[in-house]
C-alpha cells in the first residue's frame, strides 16, 4: 500500500460497496 494504484483501488472498492 502506499502506490497511488493502491489508494485509487481502495477508494474505487469502498465507493462501490457503499
């Protein structure tokens, strides 16, 4: 964690299963 792939997944994921 830390590369904004990362970040940018995590946040796209948590935008998707809110």
């Amino acid at each position: 964690a830390g590369t904004w792939e990362e970040r940018n997944l995590n946040t796209w994921a948590t935008s998707r299963i809110k």
